[in-house]
C-alpha cells in the first residue's frame, strides 16, 4: 500500500509540473471550451466523435479556438483563410509549421528525427532532409526506372499467380497482400525482394503493428503525457515487439547496406547513405546523420505498409459488400485502359 501511495504522490507532483510549464503564454488567447482541470477536453473527445466535436466547437467558437487534453493545448482553424495565413503568409509560417512531437516519433524515431516528423519545418535540417530524400527520389525514379517498374511488375505477376492458385477455394487475401507489400518496400529501400524463404520474411510487421498501435490518439496521449507508462503491462510487451522490430530492419537495411561494396541493386537507403559519405568527404555538414537515415527509412516502412494496406483493404471490404460497385470500377477500368491503349505507346502501356 505505500508503494502506491508513493506512487500516486509521484504522479501528481509530476502533472503539476507538467501543467506549470503550460501555462506561462503571452498575448490574448483563443477561446475555449470548458473543460476540467487535469483533464481539459478529453473526457468529451474520443476517436470516434472527434470530427463532430470540432464541428460543434467550430460553430460556437469561430474560425480559431483551442482545447485541451491532459497536458497539450491545440490550436484549431477552421477556414481556408485562416490556415492559409498561418502555415504560409509571413510572419506567421515561421511559427506555426512546427510539428507535435508524439510518443512513437520521440522514442522510435530518435527524437523525431525523420522528414516527416522533424520539429522545426524551417530549420536548416529539415530543409536539407526535405531536398536529399526529392534527390534521391528522382534519381532512383529516372536512372533505374526502367529496372524498378520491371521489378514491381515481376511483384504484381506473382501476386496475381498466387491468387489464381487458389481458384475457388478461400484464401486469405490480408495475408498475401502484406507479403507483397514487404517486397515493394523492400524493393523501394534496397532494390531487392525477400524471398519466401528468406528467415526474415515478416521483417518489417512486428514493427507496422507496434506503430498502428503507438500513433493511435488514445494510446499516444497517455504514453506523451506519461512515457514511462511504456513500462508497464500491456504496453511494454507491445513496445518490446516494436523496439525488436526496428533493429531487425536497421540491421538488414541500413548496417549491412552501409558495409556493402560497390555494385549490386540500389535503393533509396544505398542513395541516403551515400549522401551522407559524400558530405563527410567534401567537409560539409552532415545532414544524413546514422540516427536520420535509419529514422527516414522506419519511417518510409510504416507510412508505405500502413497506407497502402489499409486502402487496399478497405476498397475490397467496400466491394465485396456493395457489389454494384464493381460493375462501375469494371466499367470505369474498361474505359480507362482503352483510352490509354489508343493513346499511349511504349513501356507505360503495360504498366
């Protein structure tokens, strides 16, 4: 029993603390609803009704109001105007392009040290991120173009071969979609595919889920608000699968490439790497750091597993439901393929 007391104690002197540093603001605030102390907005706000209570705000308060949830304030606009003049007129974009930091992004991330999660949007950082990572796109998007379309497309033939395997019979389409998917990524990063064979097949699922789980609004405000929650059970075995399936893909993707000689398939790590050998050669400042290159490719895993798969899914789930869609999407597929057909020559055609 005092063990708890001890920490009920800890953890509100620890809010206190927390709540002190918020609370030192100049200038007039938005307004606000009313909330309750500690907890602000958030006992009103949950995932699933999170767009009707900004809309209901919105009507009420205007074009900018702010609430609060447990330790963070957010600011909400809500014209285009409005936003317009905060993210992209002066003054204002220097101060408003800056970006939350999140329990995922700060303990997976290095501290959020990837492009898309990089604090200050107008640092020298994140613009030299930003131009390194369009470089090295277009790159692999021109010079091996024609060698990565062919692989993509030796994907999709095999995908399409397994799923006609099946015939008839069920099968399940989740499971051969994320096979296919550890592929592409895998292409996109170092130009290769994993075979079936290969120990590290599902190399990079341990760590999609964890990211699904960790980014989710309910979980990262409580582990933002109170990290070291990732201790205890329940999270802590989720964040060790996640922890576990990050080094797996650091180790596949980013130390044995860095350690790879001259020659061979090349991806966007080979070209992230080899920016960073190039800054360190011609005594420039390193903006490819070990720690941001490792952080753009976890992040190119998640954000390119999760998004596709979940839009693949979904476009399934709804057509399988709703049957007189396909006849539409067969139509509109029909439509489209013989325009591009009579339009179109070249290697494009059949991509």
């Amino acid at each position: 029993m005092f063990l708890i007391y001890c920490f009920l104690v800890l953890l509100a002197i620890f809010i206190l603390l927390k709540l002190k540093g918020k609370q030192k603001r100049n200038g007039k605030k938005p307004p606000s609803p009313k909330g309750v102390p500690v907890f602000g907005n958030a006992l009103e706000i949950n995932e699933k009704n999170t767009l009707d209570m900004l809309f209901k705000y919105a009507e009420e308060y205007g074009d900018i109001f702010e609430i609060k949830l447990l330790h963070e304030t957010l600011v909400c606009l809500n014209s285009e105007g409005m936003i317009r003049k905060a993210l992209a007129g002066e003054p204002y974009k220097r101060y408003m392009n800056d970006k939350a930091k999140s329990f995922y992004s700060e303990t997976m991330l290095y501290g959020s040290q990837s492009v898309f999660t990089y604090g200050d949007a107008h640092s020298k950082v994140y613009n030299g991120m930003r131009k390194g990572i369009i470089k090295a796109l277009h790159v692999y998007g021109q010079e091996g173009f024609n060698e990565f379309e062919k692989k993509i497309q030796q994907e999709l033939d095999r995908l399409s071969r397994k799923i006609a395997s099946f015939g008839d019979h069920d099968f399940d389409v989740v499971a051969l979609f994320k096979r296919s998917l550890t592929n592409v990524v895998s292409l996109v990063l170092n130009g290769e595919i994993i075979e079936d064979d290969d120990d590290v097949v599902n190399i990079f699922w341990d760590y999609v889920e964890g990211v699904n789980y960790f980014v989710s609004a309910s979980v990262n405000n409580i582990l933002t608000f109170l990290p070291f929650l990732r201790y205890a059970p329940g999270f802590k075995s989720k964040f060790n699968h996640m922890y576990n399936g990050k080094e797996r893909i650091i180790e596949r993707f980013f130390r044995k490439r860095k350690n790879k000689v001259d020659g061979g398939p090349k991806g966007l790590a080979d070209f992230l790497i080899e920016e960073q050998r190039q800054s360190i050669e011609q005594g420039k400042e390193v903006i490819f750091t070990d720690e941001r290159i490792i952080s753009n490719i976890l992040e190119t895993v998640a954000a390119g597993i999760l998004t596709t798969l979940s839009v693949l899914t979904s476009t399934l789930l709804c057509l399988i439901n709703y049957p007189e869609y396909q006849d539409k999407v067969f139509r509109e597929l029909d439509r489209t393929i013989d325009y591009w057909q009579r339009t179109s020559t070249g290697p494009h055609r059949q991509a």
